[in-house]
C-alpha cells in the first residue's frame, strides 16, 4: 500500500483511512506493506510492515534513487520543492526490491501514482487507486498541473478506483474520464468513542474541527458565529487545527468583533479532539467542497448534533444532520441556534446521527476494500 501519510503525523481523512484499513486488513489475515515517503520508526501495526526511503541502512537506495530533502515553508507549513519530492519517493517506489510476491498495489490519493504503476507493472500486481479528494476540490477549481497530472495518470492506470462517496465517484467520472465499471465507493467508518457522554451542565459549546483550508469554508462558520454570539453570551465557540488559513482566520474573527468569543486552539492531540467532540454542543462542517468529512462522522459517533455543507459525502449515510448550503451563512446561524434553543431536538438529532455513524465500521470497509481487490486481479488475470 502506497501512502504518504500516517498518524500520528498526518492532516485529515486520508492519514486516519490508512491506519485503520491496513490494520483491518492484516487482521483479516493479509500481508501488508506500507509505504511512506520518509522513516517514522515509531510506527507500529500488528502484522503491518512499514518501508521508506533509508529506513535501513544496510539496503542501499535503488540504483540512480539520490536522498533529497524536503524544504517546509515556516509560513504555511507547506513543503515548497513537493514536485521534487513527489519525483524522489515515486522513483523510491518503482526501484523497490525485497517485497515478497505482490499481488495488488493500492495508492491512495495522487503522490505515488508513477511509481506504484511501475511498481504494479514489474510485479504483474493489479493497481488499485482510492481517491481522498481531487485536486479541483483542494484548490477549488484552480488546480496546481503538476498534481492534476499525477492524479489522472493514476486514475487512468488504475485497474480499480476507490472513491469515498458517490459524489466524488460521479466527479472521477465526469471530470476525470474514469470509467464508470472500474469506480467503487467505500466510505470511510470511525471506531465507537464509547459510550455515550450524559448531558452536562457547562456552557455550550460549538466547534468546527479540520485542517484551516479554503476548502473547508471557515469563513462561513465565523460569520456565522458572528450572527448566534450575542444570543449566546456563555456559549464558546472553538476551532481545532491547522494550516495556511489560520492567521487569515484571525484577522477575520477580529474584525467580525468575535476576536474574544473564538478559540483558535491549532494543532490537536487525538485525546483532545475526542474529550471535545463529546463534550461539543453542536459541531459543525461548513466546507466548499468536502468529498467525505470524517471530522462530521466522529462527532456524529460521540452523539454530538452535526450540521454540515450540503457539498459533504458523510450526508450520503446518515439523514440524521442538518444539510446547509456552504454559502448560507444565515441558514447556519439558524441551525446553529435551533439545537442550542431545543435540548430535545439536540439530543434526538446526536443519538440517531450516533447510531447511524456506528451502523458500519472499519471491518466492513476492508471487507468492501477486499472484495475491490478480488475484482481487480480477475481484470488483471483474465485472458
């Protein structure tokens, strides 16, 4: 399996799928290996082997591979040479040796495409592509070529294409020319936080909990808070993570006068995002473009009431949360009011969206992963 992300250090949906599919799927008794653009020692899944560039020093680099340094603006916390780097780790990958027999390559998202072909090619495996998000949604229709390039080469060469919602299958279809027959979905799952939390007595709380991206439609939550905070002089309104929208983001609660009634708390630990989903009034997903949404499905699991973009996969498995258009600032504020006003709408809304986000979970999704397997190597083998 070809990555380039994996928890604890990864950004969003795409670092959390993998850690949970190559865990089900070594459980279910599959030989997995994972690979990764630089070394992470720490990482540990039973029955999961971890591989990157100079993981071990006594395997010498593919012939012609050269060590490269990847340079992080301090702005952004963006690597600002990602094509070199890209290059480096697809090179890394077609020049792999000591695998074992490889059945399927699986690649998720657009940076390992080139070189998990190359790699499919020479061991004869079936090509599997699951796409996270497309570069049209990253960049909202804007999208960088060198990405774009990388992204259709994989989806052309894939035997099959995961996507994780149909809305995002009909936009690989549509946009990418994938063919509809190689095109499965398989939605992403979250694992049961526990059981569920008893109704407190603290302030109310709202929260938006993702990376602080233009796609995620910020903007419109902030204005939105703008319009509910002087009803709510006690409720908190609180946003998790990071990225190159955060000082923008500020700059914006200042000036809408909500600089002291928003918490930006930035980069946070798994525990913390689970002790504020459970204890979230109301957690909201306002974004312009949202191919899944995890974040809405685990709030959705700790029984939190979740109101999200109509643009959001997650709304395709649960009727259970308010739908909003992204642009409808007003008609979020109204949401938003609505189930901190109604107690009983709130709690009917978080128990039903909780039983819907736990209906199906990791396991079936590797067992949907599986079967997507078993129908690209019948492709591959057949005459």
């Amino acid at each position: 399996m070809v990555g380039w992300e994996f928890p604890p250090d990864h950004s969003g949906g795409l670092g959390v799928h993998s850690y949970e599919m190559v865990r089900e799927l070594a459980d279910l008794g599959q030989n997995v290996t994972f690979l990764l653009p630089e070394d992470r020692p720490h990482l540990d899944v039973p029955g999961v082997v971890f591989r990157a560039p100079g993981d071990d020093r006594d395997r010498p680099m593919p012939p012609g591979v050269q060590p490269l340094r990847a340079y992080v603006s301090p702005e952004t916390g963006t690597i600002t040479n990602l094509s070199e780097v890209a290059d480096f780790y697809n090179a890394w990958i077609a020049g792999l040796s000591e695998l074992g027999p490889v059945d399927v390559v699986h690649v998720h998202d657009w940076f390992g495409t080139f070189g998990g072909h190359a790699l499919a090619r020479r061991e004869q495996a079936a090509m599997v592509v699951t796409v996270h998000s497309t570069e049209y949604d990253r960049s909202l229709d804007h999208p960088w070529p060198d990405i774009l390039r990388r992204e259709a080469y994989g989806i052309a060469q894939a035997d099959r294409i995961i996507a994780v919602s149909r809305h995002l299958r009909a936009q690989l279809i549509d946009r990418y020319g994938a063919p509809p027959d190689r095109v499965r979905v398989v939605y992403n799952a979250v694992r049961s936080p526990g059981p569920e939390p008893p109704p407190d007595d603290r302030p109310p709380t709202v929260v938006y909990i993702g990376r602080l991206a233009a796609m995620k439609g910020i903007d419109t939550f902030l204005k939105a808070v703008a319009r509910v905070a002087p009803t709510f002089p006690t409720a908190r309104f609180v946003v998790g993570g990071e990225g190159p929208e955060l000082p923008r983001l500020l700059h914006l609660a200042a000036a809408l006068g909500i600089g002291d009634r928003v918490m930006f708390l930035g980069r946070i630990s798994e525990a913390e995002r689970n002790h504020l989903l459970a204890h979230a009034s109301v957690f909201v997903l306002p974004s312009v473009v949202e191919p899944f949404g995890i974040a809405a499905l685990e709030a959705m699991a700790a029984g939190t009431p979740t109101i999200v973009s109509k643009t959001s996969g997650v709304a395709e498995i649960s009727a259970n949360l308010f739908r909003v258009d992204f642009w409808d600032i007003e008609e979020f504020a109204s949401r938003i009011a609505e189930l901190l006003l109604y107690p009983p709408l709130s709690r009917t809304l978080g128990s039903q969206g909780r039983h819907d986000a736990l209906r199906e979970g990791w396991r079936d999704r590797a067992m949907e992963t599986l079967q997507v397997y078993r129908e690209a190597l019948l492709d591959r083998r057949a005459p």
